[in-house]
C-alpha cells in the first residue's frame, strides 16, 4: 500500500492535471482540433494560424500559357532588334525545337493608374484596375512542358499525387458553408487542361479536400438530383438510415478519414441538392449586373458565367474556387505556337470583361478586401517566333498578378532581361508564389503541414519565400 501513498499536495496536483486535461481537451474538441472531431467534418472552419483580411480565393487559371511579353511585360528591346538570334542568354530551351528570330508584340502598351503600370491592349478592362494588381514580371517554373508545369502550378509539385493549392487552403481553413463544397472547380467549356483531374485533386489528403467541378449551366453536378421515383421523404429516410451504418462503423474507427470523408460527401451531396443550384442561379441577378460581366454577349458569355458564379459562391462562404480560361489543346487553349495574335485576341476578349466586372463587383459587395484573386498561367512564352506567327513556351521568366484582400496594389515586383526570357531582377519561384498565397489568407506555409508516410508534408516541400513586396 505504501507504494501507492502520495502527499496531499502530490494527489490535488495530480487530480488537478487530470481535470486540467479533461477542460483541455473539450476546448479541442469545440475547436475542432482532435483528430476525431475534425474526422466528422473535415471541413468545419479552422481560424486562421496568422491574422490576415483574405477569406476566399478565386483563381483564374489562364491554361496553356499567356505570352507575358504580349500582355504585361513590354519589351521594345523586341521591336528594335526584330528577326535577330536572341544572344547573350546561354541555352534556349523550347519545345517544339523550331526556334526563330526575335519577335516584337503585335500589340502596343500603356501605362495605367496612379502606379504607371504599363499593360498590352489586349486587357483594356483589366487594365482600368492596374492600382489594384500587385504584378509579378520575374517568376519561374521548373518545367516547360504543359503536363509538369501545370501540376507544380497547381500542386507545388511536378509530379502527380499532391494535394493542390485548393486542398490546402480548404483543409487550412475548412469552409464557411456546410451546404456547399469547399473547394470548387469550373473548367473551360472546351475541354479540361491535361493532367485532368489531378490538377484540382486532395492527393494523400482525405477525399473531403478536393474541388469539385462545377457545370456553368444546367444542374452544377451531373446525377445531383435523386431518382423521380423517390419522394423527399424517403430520400430523407434512405440517408438517415445510411448515415446510422456510418457513424457506428466510425466510432469503432475514429481514425479513419477516409470513411469520415465520404459520410461528410454524402451528407453535402444531400444538402447541395437543395442549395448548389440556387447557389450559380444568376437568374437572379440584375440586368446591370449581368451586363458588367458580358454573359448575354456572345465572346464572353462563357467566362463571364463563370466568374459572376465565383462571385456568388465566395459570398456563401465557399473557400476556394477555380476558373479555367482555355481547354483541350492549342488553339483552344492559350497554347500559341502559331497565330499568336489570332489566339491571344480570342482568349483576351473572353476573358478581361468579366475579370474586371469580377474586381469591381467585389468591391461594390464589400467582398474585395476579403477575397484574393490569383491571374496566372503555367508559364510564359519565349520572345523568339515559331513558325513565323507563334511562340514557344518559357518557363525561365513570366508574368503573374494578385489582387484583394492584404495585397499591395499598384506594385510590380521583379523583371525578366531586356528580350523576356529569363527573371533576372527579384526571381520569383512557384514556391514563393505558394507560400503568398497561404500567407494572404492567414495560413502560414511552414506551419501548415499534414502527415503522411511518417512525415509533416507541406505545399512548399522544403522550399519558399513569402513575397513581401506584395503584402500591403
């Protein structure tokens, strides 16, 4: 007995530590930080680890890759030495392996705003907003080719199986609408971008993580609506009885986020049923509304649709969407290995309207400063000519650009050399881009982590510099 004798001291510290625990882990447990808890919904709301004003994140995924030299990086050094070899900048790495002489942009630049921001003709409406860019004119990738660029664009990595920036940022933050997926995904009515899928995917997160694709018309989701023969009542009844199956086989396997996950999806699918279409109803919106995002005009009628729907989703709390401009391949995408002018004048004209309706409608919403816009492509193409009217792709140097919530507008940050090949000035790698990206939302990138296969697992991997110089 004697073993088992303490002081009274000793006994209230240990009875205190015990109740201490207990009050520690019910606090947890209403944040949802247990494992267990965050496994019944794995998207409940998480605050965020840094203080910051973004909330949502719209990205506008120009796939295919945007000639940053033709739209918001001019090079009259192009025009002076026009049909010359590009020298003085070691190795040209193309692609299709045709390369030509320098070729200047077809089109002319301007400055714009306070900032002076010089922007191609091509994006007039965009360029009305040039006080509100913060644009990168010195980023890198590490592959030129569509299939890796596109994953390291969207994932951190080159290769398939990582959760996307989408997925980090819904499991970061989870989602301020339990009717709606956090992550959504509208892809070109054209077709998707390679890689498919996996570009939006939750890699080795569980499936609650990973956008879902939305149709701009019709039903958002095929096969949403349950079978005709089946009243709401007992569609309510056949669920209820499905979810009991599930919670009981989840308590014996609180761990398992795989079966959490897909009770949540069909919990969610229940629910979208009634909210998912009132949701993208832009029925509902005004004529002037409708008007400032070109739905009703046949070049931007796509697009337009489609981000006027981002809008509506951001104001119900969803976390994260994705816009694809451009599908399948070549010219239907931003892919301009010939007939550059006839590509980019496409895609430009369906796309800078409904953009700049997306800014001024968020700011007219109040909804700006609490949502970040992300314009980007995979990577850039190169200043020489490919079959004489085209360009090749580049991933040594191009063009991205940031607004909304906690960005510096009015900034540039960074340059490529006098062509446009390659950053020079302030290089900035995807990774950097990354961690900005999570740092604007108020996650931080080194901190933010998931385990898997025995190791703390981040979108930046071990890489990643915040870039200050587009915080405000």
């Amino acid at each position: 007995m004697n073993n088992f004798c303490c002081s009274r001291r000793e006994l209230l510290g240990k009875l205190g530590g015990g109740i201490g625990s207990l009050a520690l882990m019910d606090l947890f447990g209403r944040e949802g930080l247990l494992a267990a808890e965050r496994n019944k919904n794995p998207l409940a709301p998480q605050p965020q680890q840094i203080p910051a004003k973004a909330k949502a994140v719209i990205s506008i995924f120009c796939y295919g890759g945007v000639s940053h030299v033709d739209t918001f990086d001019p090079k009259p050094e192009l025009l002076k030495r026009q049909g010359e070899k590009m020298t003085g900048v070691g190795n040209v790495v193309t692609i299709m392996g045709t390369p030509g002489g320098l070729m200047p942009s077809p089109w002319s630049f301007k400055k714009y705003g306070q900032c002076g921001m010089e922007i191609s003709e091509l994006f007039p409406h965009v360029a009305q907003h040039a006080d509100d860019l913060a644009l990168i004119r010195s980023m890198n990738a590490l592959s030129p080719a569509h299939g890796p660029a596109i994953f390291q664009m969207n994932t951190g990595t080159i290769l398939a199986g990582a959760p996307s920036v989408g997925s980090w940022v819904t499991y970061g933050l989870g989602t301020e609408n339990e009717n709606l997926p956090g992550f959504i995904v509208f892809t070109d009515y054209r077709g998707g971008p390679i890689n498919g899928a996996p570009n939006w995917g939750n890699g080795y997160m569980p499936a609650a993580y990973q956008g879902t694709p939305f149709r701009s018309s019709g039903p958002p989701i095929v096969d949403l609506k349950p079978p005709v023969e089946r009243t709401p009542a007992e569609q309510t009844a056949w669920l209820k009885f499905l979810n009991e199956l599930n919670e009981q086989h989840l308590e014996r396997n609180p761990l398992d986020s795989e079966l959490s996950a897909r009770i949540y999806s069909y919990e969610l699918a229940y629910k979208m049923q009634s909210y998912a279409m009132e949701a993208i109803d832009i029925s509902k919106e005004s004529a002037a509304t409708r008007q400032l995002y070109g739905v009703d005009e046949d070049a931007t009628q796509f697009f337009g649709r489609q981000a006027l729907m981002a809008r509506r989703l951001v104001e119900r709390g969803v976390r994260f969407v994705q816009i694809y401009s451009g599908g399948g391949n070549f010219e239907p995408s931003w892919d301009a290995h010939w007939d550059l002018k006839g590509n980019h004048e496409q895609h430009c004209a369906e796309t800078d309207k409904p953009i700049a309706a997306l800014i001024k409608d968020l700011k007219s919403r109040g909804l700006f400063e609490s949502t970040l816009l992300i314009w980007h492509g995979e990577f850039g193409r190169l200043p020489i000519s490919e079959r004489m009217d085209g360009r090749d792709h580049n991933a040594s140097g191009f063009s991205v650009w940031l607004a909304g919530g906690g960005v510096k507008g009015g900034t540039v940050v960074g340059a490529t050399d006098q062509y446009g090949y390659r950053a020079v000035e302030n290089p900035k790698s995807v990774y950097d881009l990354h961690a900005t990206i999570l740092r604007l939302v108020g996650l931080d990138f080194e901190k933010l982590t998931y385990r898997f296969n025995g190791r703390d697992m981040r979108l930046t991997d071990v890489h990643g510099h915040l870039i200050n110089e587009v915080l405000a």
